[in-house]
C-alpha cells in the first residue's frame, strides 16, 4: 500500500513536472514573434501607394520581380508628405530583407521604362544599394531578435 502510495506522488510529481516544462516553453515560444516597424521616406509624390515585400529566404527574394508573389508577407500603406509606414506583424524571430516600392496607380507592379529601369522610387532594408539590380539578401538582410524592431528607407530612384 505505501509503495502504490510512494507511486502514486511520484506520478503526481511528473505529470506537474510535465506541465511546469510545458507551461515554459509555451510562453518562450510565443515570445519568439515580434514586428518590424518600416517609415519610408523619399517618395516623389502622395498618388498611389507604397507596397512593402518582407523576404526570409534569399532565394525567394531574388525570384521576386518587385511584385511579392514570392515574399513571406506583403502590405500596403497610403503615402503622406511623401512618406509611409508599415509594421509587419507577428514576425517569427530570425532573417529577413524587406522591397518596397512606390505604386502610383495601384497597379501592384513597380512601374518601369522601356529598358526596364524603374519609373517610381523603390528602397530596401539597411538602405542597400545594387549595381544594375536589386541589392544582394546579405546586403540588405537584418535580423529581428526582439519584440520590435526599426527600420528607416529612404526611397530612391
């Protein structure tokens, strides 16, 4: 009987132990998400809209033509004295490269002249610059590893 009893405690014990363990690695789990809060300075005009592409994989980011069908997350904002704002929400904690562009007929597309220069101002994280393209992922990738994380562009042309 006092082993069955002895048994039953430890039991009891483990399943607390088990739940205790749980409990923690939910709540680090969860606190694994943060934002990256994007202002855009630069643009050439409030017509329009800014599209923002947030990238987490280099070859995805190279794919991508200026339309984000390959970015992890997209958005759009309205531009205001030629500026916008973004926050990408509920980011898992890692790498990531952010596009964006000035869309001044909605169109979704980065507008482009007949060589396929861009017609409107676009930008990209840490302000990286490329040579007769976008800049590489490991130029203008950042790591979000807080809760928050600030990224000021300025839109080029």
């Amino acid at each position: 009987m006092k082993a069955l009893q002895k048994l039953s405690i430890f039991s009891f014990s483990l399943v607390f132990a088990a739940i205790a363990i749980f409990t923690v690695i939910s709540a680090k789990s969860e606190g694994q998400n943060g934002s990256v809060i994007v202002h855009v300075s630069g643009f050439g005009s409030d017509r329009g809209v800014a599209r923002f592409m947030l990238f987490n994989d280099e070859s995805e980011y190279l794919k991508d033509k200026f339309n984000g069908l390959t970015a992890f997350k997209i958005g759009t904002a309205s531009i205001k004295n030629t500026e916008a704002n973004y926050v990408f929400r509920d980011i898992p904690y890692g790498e990531y490269a952010i596009k964006l562009f000035h869309d001044p007929d909605k169109t979704g597309l980065l507008p482009r002249n007949r060589l396929g220069g861009a017609k409107s101002e676009y930008g990209f994280s840490n302000n990286a610059k490329g040579r007769f393209g976008p800049p590489s992922f490991e130029n203008a990738k950042f790591t979000l590893q807080n809760s928050e994380i600030y990224m000021n562009i300025d839109a080029i042309k």
